[in-house]
C-alpha cells in the first residue's frame, strides 16, 4: 500500500490492518512455529511467504516459495496439527509445481509448462494482494458516519391517512330500514289498565274482612270486584300480596285446603298472639 | 485595508460558514452558538456568523431558523406540503354514520333534533362531521322555527356514491318491503317520507354567513 | 424574449430549485431523481436542475453529490476530520468480509465460486450475510450457468457509504484494470471486465421468487 500514487492514500491515517479483527501474519522468524489457523486460507499463506521475499510479486521466486510453503506444511504436520484440505491440496499442487520448474519441458507434452503454472499462481497472488489492497482503500475513503455525515436530523415524510368510507346502498337502506322498523313499535302507547295497588287492595281487604272470625273464601269477599274480567288478575295479586303482609303483621290467619284450591281468611283472635 | 487582506479575510469567513454549515447539517439536534464555538476558534463571532448564514439561506428550500438559543436548518415553511403525503385508506362507515345518512337521506330536509328523533339517540356531531367530510351531506339552510337549526341534505357526491340519479330513486316502503328490509309487523300508519330534492322548501332559510365556517359550533359532542 | 418572460423563468427554475433542496435536505438517504421528479411536474429537466444544484453548494460546508442514481447533502470531505464523531466506530469487519465486499465491488456480478476463487478459500455464508445485512451487497440474480449460482452486486448505500458516484469511482479501478487484475479468469490478457452495475447481464438470469427469502438456502456455512 502506499506506493500506487492514488489520491485516495493521502486520506489514510491507519495502516489497513486496522481493519482486520484477525491477528496479522506473524512476522518471518516466528512462521514456523505458528499454526495455519491465523491464515486466510492457503493463498493467504502463500502471499505472506511471497511477501517475505522481500520484493515485488512479480518478481518472486515461484520454485522457492512452492519450496517455502511445502517447507511450512511438513513442519506443522510434524507436530501433529490437523492441516485443512485445501491447504494439503495446494501443497500437492505446488509440488506438481516445483517438478515441471525442476524438470525441463519435454518435446510433446500437453501439460501445461512449469511457467506458465508459476505464473498462475503469481497472477493469483497479485490479484489477492489487490483486492485486499483495495478494500483498505475502500475503507480509508472518508465514509459516511465517519468523516461525511447526512442530514442529522431528517425531516421525515408525514403521511396523512385519509379515510375513504366505504358503504353500499344496500347498507344504507338496511341502517334505515331497521331504524324506521324500531322506532314503529315505541309509537304505540302502551295499553292502560286499573292496577290495584297493595295499599288499595290492603284497605279493602281491612275493610271486608272486619272482625269477621269465620273462614270466608277470598273470592267471596272480591265478588264484586272480580266481575270485571280486565282487573280480575290485578284484583287477585293484589289482595293476595296483601293478605301475606297481614298474616306476616298477625292481623289475619290464612288458609288454603289443597293446592289451587280457594283461600280462607278470617280475622286473627287477639288471644292467639 | 489590501485586497490580499480583503481576501484573506473571505477565505476565513467563507471557511467558519462552511463550519457552521456542515455542523448545522450533521446534528440530530438544534445547536447553540456556545456549542459551535469551539469549532472556530477564539474571538469568532459565531453570532454573527449565524446571521450571515440565515441571510445566505433566506428565501432558498431549506432555512437556517432560531429555537430557542439554538439554532437548526428546517425545511421552508412553504413547501411543508412537499413532506407530507395523503394516503387513502378505505373503511366501513360506522353504523351511527350509516344511520344519520339514511335518516338525512329520506327526511331532507332534516334537523339534527329530526335525525335525533328518528334514531331514538342523540347524534354526535363527530358524525355529521364525517359524513360531511365524506362529501355525502350538506347543510342546506335553517329551518324557519324558533332556534332556526340547520338542515342537513345529501349532495350529488352521495347520488354518485350510492349510484343513484335522483333522491326519487330511493326505495319507497313497499319496495323497502319487497326486498325483505322491513318486515311485515308495521304499524299500517307507518310512512316512508319522499325525499325533497329542491334548494330550499318552504321552512327554510338559506344559510347565514357564519353557517359556512362552523356548522352549529354551539353543538357539542353529546 | 421579454425581461417578464426571463423573470418567469427565473421563478419556475427558483422554485423548482427549492423544492429540491427541500427535498433532499429532508432525507437521510440518497433520493433518486425519478422520485423527485413527481414533485416538479412533467417534461422538468430533473438532471439539469440537480447539476445547477450541485454548483450552488459546491464549495459549501454541506455539499449536494450523487451516489449511483440517487443525490442526497452530504457535509463536504475536506470537513470530515472536524466533525468526526468517535462514538460511531462500530465494530470493524472482518478481514474475510472486507476481502469478499472489495472482490464483490471490483468483479461484480460475482458468483460465490468466483469470490472463492480469487480469495483461495471458502467463503462462510454468514460472511455474504452480513454484507447484505449492512446494506451494501445484494443479490443480483443467477448465473445462466450450470447449477445457476446466485450473482451478487453492490448497493446504492454501498456508493453512498463509502462516498462513490458510481462504480467507476473505485479507487484503483484503472490501474487493476490496467494490469489485468479484474479477470475473474485466467489467462488474464484476454478478458478485462469492469464492475457491471447494471440490472443484468447477458449471462445473469433473475432471481427466482424463492430468492427473496433465504439467500442460498442450500448452502451452509463451511
């Protein structure tokens, strides 16, 4: 970083690796007594040997590093570490590798040449080296929230809801319909009847029976009462309701001899209290 | 004084505005002069560099206004209608509604003491509000009886809306019969009211003046 | 023309400049001009206004810039290092998601494979995940290739956030391009793509409706 005259590099104050949550590559005399944990993968790895070669990735020796990372690899295999796949699949590759650089090109072999793997591989390491290159760039623009700010106090939209009623002639005709349908029924007037109220019926039943200390039929006191057939009922509840109150106060005693049969009431002796 | 000097002094006042400016923008909140201050230095005359920038901001979409001791860009007032949005939502009409507009509907012209007396309750004025909101009723005039109330009446909207031509095609009791709406058991002196349809009829009044501001405002919600 | 007519002019192209910077300043996110566009009214040059705009407060402390197809205020770079708010660190991303979001943003579309590709290892689902999840990366639609892999491409919030107009602003993009570092394939001399940042390429398919809920389904984190 640094060297590719971007103007973007004049914004960095922190190296890229400020970025990184993962620990750095450790530095070169420690590499072997690392594990492949802190790598990214075995490209990874390779770019952090390819970068401790000390020069440009272009002008890396390839045989040396295949050499260096087959080198590593053992050495974590000796001490028993459990290797990822893809990191003994790159080993195996890169001995392919070291084999067509060591043995030179035989006249009619399809195989690729031993360059132009070394290349590939170069190629790939470039291209990582400026991905990651580029997303410390990437993060060292002045970026939203950090150097550049939006509106800090946005205006949000305001909606409005405006209602729109909904309701079909149908609706409205029933609204009207039940309203008209309950308002006839409270037009008629209720009919009036004669009630007899206790006090009134308490009065003539007071009055009729007297001192009268014979057991007479309630309906033969109310004879003339009960003609009419409109009060017959009121007449009845009443007087009956009454007479409850008087037996109840000790003024009458009461009788009935079988169910719905006649009552019988006559005046209460004073000496039976 | 120079011209160098002269310019000089517009790059630093260009510069504290542009400050100002960007501070002003970022924060969630209305800032006090005290609060910019220190963004400038010592000796700045943050005051009146806030004046400079209300000017700048004087008459364009956004202004820079005073709250209090504080200070914050607010959109202009004018063009508030630009953060707000109508959204149209369809709903059932209540049934009170539904019940003062079929009462309106048939009796027109009609008291709000009619609609009353029809529906047996007293009727909001919440409610004769919304269905004059909804465009469905009007008030006509006022009734040439002592306390002149108001008349309700419907309005073409609501002919539109119920797909009516005229108030004459509102169903009459036997038809109302017919469909079923009202049942048999009616008091045979029970009558269905043929909507009048005029401008005014004979008891009314046109409105007064005041009417077309607030309707009833002695009205209370009841 | 006659100065009145010049002075109506004038007015129209004021108002209509006010109501953008309303508009705009309002928001928080970027706005696209098409969205604005129904608040001037028909055959309005948006474009041109939102140019005339962007020379009005260039050199301002708050400054109007475009991110993709959409504009918003933002404070000026330069003012960056007087505003900055430590508070707002939040956690850094991780190295695998930094590298996955540069690879994306730089080859896009770009296949999970091709991201793997290029970083030599498998990519974790939740490192896609929280890429989309911050709002930067999305899924862009299939590839017309065997198993159709999911593309992804970056966001508008991905420009807005690291303050790019458009993917054409990426820092680097020539010389990588130069050096033939943007292949997705070798050999690296014969194909030299640029980000694509339109709707879909030749060889992208859409999404399938299934897409929209659970990113790649199918794939666990390895």
């Amino acid at each position: 970083m640094g060297h590719d005259g971007h103007p973007d590099c004049a914004l960095m104050t922190s190296p890229e690796s400020n970025w990184f949550d993962t620990p750095a590559p450790p530095p070169a005399d420690e590499v072997l007594h690392v594990d492949v944990g802190g790598y990214e993968g075995p490209l990874d790895l390779l770019l952090d040997l390819a970068r401790r070669q000390k020069v440009d990735l272009s002008g890396i020796s390839v045989l040396a590093l295949a050499e260096q990372y087959l080198a590593f690899i053992d050495t974590i295999r000796e001490r028993r570490i459990e290797v990822a796949a893809d990191y003994l699949v790159m080993a195996a590759w890169l001995a392919y590798l070291k084999s067509r650089l060591m043995v030179p090109q035989a006249p009619g072999d399809d195989e690729p040449s031993g360059e132009m793997l070394a290349a590939m591989l170069q190629f790939r390491l470039k291209r990582l080296e400026a991905m990651r290159q580029s997303a410390s760039r990437l993060m060292n623009r002045p970026r939203l929230g950090f150097q550049i700010y939006a509106r800090g106090a946005p205006e949000p939209m305001e909606i409005a809801r405006r209602s729109v009623w909904e309701a079909s002639l149908y609706d409205l005709l029933n609204a009207y319909s039940i309203q008209r349908e309950r308002g006839a029924s409270t037009d008629y007037a209720p009919r009036l009847r004669t009630v007899w109220s206790l006090q009134d019926a308490r009065d003539i039943l007071q009055r009729l029976i007297g001192e009268s200390r014979e057991w007479v039929a309630l309906d033969a006191y109310l004879i003339d009462y009960l003609a009419k057939p409109s009060e017959r009922a009121t007449v009845r509840a009443s007087t009956f309701a009454s007479s409850l109150e008087l037996v109840r106060q000790g003024q009458i005693d009461i009788r009935q001899t079988e169910t719905f049969g006649p009552l019988f009431m006559r005046r209460r002796r004073e000496d039976s209290r | 004084m120079s011209p160098d000097e002269d310019d000089e002094i517009g790059d630093v006042l260009r510069r504290h505005l542009r400050i100002l400016e960007a501070l002003l923008f970022a924060s969630a909140e209305p800032l006090r002069a005290s609060d910019m201050a220190s963004y400038l230095g010592e000796g700045v005359d943050v005051a009146g560099l806030l004046l400079t920038l209300q000017t700048q901001y004087e008459g364009r979409g956004v202004n820079l206004v005073r709250r209090g001791d504080a200070w914050a860009f607010r959109t202009a007032e004018d063009l508030g209608f630009l953060l707000r949005r109508e959204e149209h939502e369809t709903r059932p009409l209540s049934r009170a509604a539904l019940e003062t507009l079929s009462i309106i509907a048939y009796h027109q012209p009609a008291t709000r003491a009619e609609i009353e007396e029809v529906r047996g309750v007293a009727t909001g004025k919440g409610t004769l509000d919304l269905l004059m909101e909804a465009g469905w009723v009007r008030m006509r005039g006022r009734r040439r009886t002592p306390g002149r109330p108001v008349t309700y009446g419907t309005t073409d909207a609501f002919l539109d809306h119920f797909g009516l031509e005229t108030l004459l095609d509102l169903p009459g009791l036997d038809e109302l019969k017919g469909a079923g709406l009202l049942s048999g058991r009616l008091p045979p002196d029970l009558q269905i009211p043929l909507p009048f349809d005029g401008s005014l009829r004979d008891d009314e009044d046109p409105l007064d003046p005041a009417d077309l501001g607030d309707p009833e405002p002695e009205d209370e919600e009841t």
